[in-house]
C-alpha cells in the first residue's frame, strides 16, 4: 500500500478519535483493538490496509516529526499539528504508566517485608508456645510422678493436664487468628492504595486529553480562519485584476 498526504492525515485523524494513547496501556489487549478499529475505520478508503501496517506507519511518521522538532518551521500543516498532539499523548501515556508499574513495585515490596515480618513472628511464637508446652509436660510430668508416689490423684491430674491442653489450644487458635486479621488488613491497604492510584491516573489522563482536544480544536479554527483569509484575498485580487483589465481596454479603444 502506498501512503499519501491524504491517507496519512485520514489515519491520524482516527488515531485521535479513537483515544489510543488515553484509554489503553502499551502493550495491552486494549491497545491491539483499539488499533484493529482504526484499521478497520480506514478500510473502505484503503482495503489492504491492517492493524500492523496503521501502526508501523503512525511509528514512521512520529519518528519523522520528532526528528524535526527544533528546526523553526512556524507554519504546520494539519498532518504535523495532529502529529504534535498525538505525540504528546503518548509520551504523557508512557510516563503514566511507568508510574504505575513503580507502585505496583514499591507495593509489592512492602507487602512482602510485611509478610515475612508476620512469618518471623508466628514462628516466635509457634517457638514459644512449643517452649512452654514442654515446661508444662516436664511439670506434669514431675506431678504425674508424686502422685503415682502417694498412690491416689489421677483423677485430679487428668482434669490439670486436659485444662492445660484446652489453654495451649486456645492460644494457638488467638494466634492464627491475629495472622489471619493482618493478612486480610494488608490486603485492603494495597487494594486501596491500587484503586488510589488508578483513579488519579485516570483523572490526570482525561484533564490531558480534553486540553490537547481543545487545543487542537483551537489551531484548526486559526488555520481555517487564515484559510479564509487567503481566499477571500485571492478574490480580491482578481477583481482588481479584471477591473484593472477593462480599464485597460477602455483607454485602447478611446486612441482608436
């Protein structure tokens, strides 16, 4: 497929309509579609033409533009102007979600610190209730011992050593407990600070986008206004040149 003026601004026109740079993330399956739409927006202008071919050439002619930026030129064309634009966008878009991944990151390291913290302490304390449970079967035992001596008390012992085990038990279960409530806060802090930082990323992007709107609005309004201009000095000039025509031909036939 060969690429024109005409096409190329057609294809940049429905890059922007469609929002590429602001609804999708690179990469993602959101971006692949959003540049099947574009494809398939062009179709009955270009049939050949395919998600890849309308991305490679938007790449080409952004790669243009930025090796032109800085050359002074004051006058753009509609194709550079929407060129500016989209650049931008996606430049903002880039940076937007670098920012994501880095507290997505930052998150994920904390969380882990976190849990390996509440790992070393369960297991102090698994140590220490593992610790006291032998002290109390070395005095049970010890107990066990002088009662068989004196010959009577088994009843009394079975009661001390099943209340022990009952105590032991409840403190485990109030340990795993404690586990189980710290896991689930850390969970809602990250899932808050991911919806946080969701949000105002969307809002940043779409204040973004409706300022490039406006002001793409805004330089195509001066371009038709100087349009307009233009044409209505090249009519002027025309109508001096064929007033100055008959003038012209008045004076010839008033020496014939």
């Amino acid at each position: 497929m060969v690429w024109t003026e005409s096409k190329d601004l057609s294809l940049l026109r429905t890059i922007a309509a469609e929002g590429i740079f602001v609804n999708t993330k690179a990469g993602s399956r959101e971006r692949g579609a959003a540049w099947l739409n574009v494809a398939s927006a062009l179709v009955a202008e270009s049939p050949t033409v395919t998600a890849r071919s309308v991305r490679d050439r938007y790449h080409i002619l952004a790669k243009k533009w930025k090796a032109k930026v800085g050359e002074g030129e004051k006058d753009m064309t509609e194709v550079e102007v929407l060129l500016e634009e989209l650049v931008d966008l996606e430049s903002e878009s880039e940076k937007v979600a670098e920012q994501q991944n880095e507290a997505k990151k930052a998150t994920a390291a904390k969380e882990k610190k976190q849990a390996t913290e509440m790992r070393q302490r369960a297991l102090e304390r698994f140590g220490e209730t593992r610790k006291r449970q032998t002290e109390t079967e070395k005095e049970e035992g010890k107990k066990e011992t002088k009662r068989r001596r004196s010959g009577g008390g088994a009843l009394e012992w079975l009661k001390e050593k099943g209340e022990s085990l009952r105590e032991l038990k409840e403190k485990e279960l109030q340990d795993k407990k404690e586990e189980r409530e710290i896991q689930k806060m850390q969970h809602e802090q990250f899932v808050g600070q991911l919806q946080a930082t969701q949000v105002a990323s969307n809002d940043q992007m779409k204040m973004f986008q409706q300022q490039m709107l406006q002001q793409m609005q805004q330089q195509q309004h001066q371009q038709q206004q100087q349009q307009q201009q233009f044409t209505m000095l090249q009519h002027q000039m025309m109508v001096m040149m064929q007033q100055h025509a008959q003038l012209m031909s008045n004076l010839l036939k008033k020496d014939d």
